[in-house]
C-alpha cells in the first residue's frame, strides 16, 4: 500500500510514496510490510520489504537509506549509500541531491515529511515526532535544503500519516514546553469529551512548522496510524493491544 502527496507528485525524474503495513513478506505482529530494522523482526523479512519498497521507486535495496532515528533535531545531508546495519547516521533527517539514492524514514504514530525542490532537484525525508519537530528537525532538512541550492520558494512538503489528534494523549509537561515556544501552540492541543489528558494535533503542528520556515507548498495526508490499523503500524495500538514490538511503516522519496 503507497499514498502519494498530490504536491509532491508529476514532478518529471522524482518519486515518492508514504508506504503503509501491507504489501509484504512479515508475519504477525509485522504483516506484511514492516521496513523497521530495529525491529524484532526476522531480519531477512525486513530486508525483502526494504527491497520491495525500492523496487517500487526504482532502486536497489542498498541505495535505499534511512537513519538510526533518535527523535533529534537534526538533518544530515547524503551523496551515497552505507551498510545499514553499522553506518547509519544517528539523526532524523536526510537530504540529497544525488540521482538513485533514495531517502527514508521511518513511523509508527510519529509523522513522516517528504520534501522536494522540483526544480532544482534537491529533496528530503524527516521523521518527525512532537521532541523532532519542536527541535527543529523540519527547520533543519529545509536549510540543508538550501545549503544544496534548493530555492525555499520552491520547496513542496507534505506531512504523511501520523497519531491523529483525536487519540493523542499527551501530559501537561508537554503543553506546557510546547506553549512556552509560542502561547498561539494553544490552537494544537484540545480535550475531547470524556478525556482523561490533553491531546495534541502533531500533524497539524507539524505543517505550522513548514509554513513558519517559509515553505508555501505544503500538505497533510490526514491519515491516523492508530485508527487505520489495516493499513499502518501504530506503536500506540501495540502498547494498547499488550503486544511485545510492532513493525514501522517507512516513506521514501528518490531522484530518478
């Protein structure tokens, strides 16, 4: 299963996909489609979806990258594949301008960002929890962006599937660091009828960030990874359900 960004596609040598659960060779808690390497997941079984996901935007398995993510704020800009299993960079954001290298991160609640400068062909991937994007991770891909010579004018992002307002529990430790940053955050958080916590609109708060750094191209894929448990992984759903691990969905985006 792959959704695509409407403004992120029919850009002419680029693709892309917010991949979901299905579609590949894992078992139980894992089926079908789990990309997650840090998973308990037979290894071979991870690789074989990393290898069906590349095949579907036409690379190899190795020069499809992602990073050990560390909900960081960091980007870190690539011109080459590593060996997954020792190289990977421990950030949350990758960018790239090299032809056949395909970049991607990895979800299950937290929100996915793919990026792409159409014209100058300079794109990006970021894995973006609530600690990621208030750290600056989505800040950060956009200025390594630029650093590559991306115009931020001509920047299209679109924020994938993530935890949806609607299930997202959050402490008021956390409203508070959020609203610290800017009291306007306020519009992000809500208390549904009979909740027992606040809740967070991490998707929404996301595309804020792209808006405030200056991109006019962005959108939201508004699919909840919690309550579409056909069609993705949901590291929430599997603490609720008293499940061991859970696999990871990965979104991915190439220059052809």
């Amino acid at each position: 299963m792959k959704i695509l960004a409407d403004n992120l596609s029919g850009h002419e040598g680029i693709s892309h996909g917010f991949f979901g659960a299905r579609g590949g060779v894992s078992k139980g808690i894992y089926k079908t489609l789990n990309c997650g390497q840090g998973s308990k997941d037979h290894p071979d079984h991870v690789l074989s979806n990393r290898q069906i996901v590349a095949n579907d935007l036409g690379v190899n398995a190795d020069h499809l990258v992602s990073p050990y993510q560390v909900h960081s704020g960091e980007a870190m800009i690539v011109d080459h594949p590593w060996l997954q299993d020792v190289e990977r960079p421990r950030l949350d954001a990758l960018v790239t301008k090299t032809t056949g290298l395909a970049i991607g991160v990895m979800t299950a609640d937290c929100a996915p960002v793919l990026f792409c400068d159409p014209e100058a062909k300079i794109i990006g991937a970021a894995h973006a929890g609530w600690r990621g994007a208030f750290g600056g991770v989505l800040d950060d891909t956009i200025e390594k962006m630029c650093s590559l010579g991306a115009n931020r004018q001509n920047i299209a992002a679109t924020v994938g599937p993530a935890i949806s307002l609607e299930i997202y529990e959050v402490g008021d430790e956390f409203r508070d660091n959020i609203l610290q940053e800017d009291q306007d955050n306020a519009r992000f958080f809500a208390k549904p009828a009979g909740a027992r916590k606040v809740h967070f609109d991490l998707q929404a708060y996301a595309s804020h960030r792209l808006i405030a750094a200056g991109l006019e191209n962005t959108g939201i894929i508004a699919h909840c990874t919690f309550q579409l448990k056909d069609q993705y992984f949901s590291y929430r759903r599997s603490q609720a359900s008293g499940q061991a691990d859970y696999g990871r969905q990965i979104s991915a985006i190439v220059i052809g």
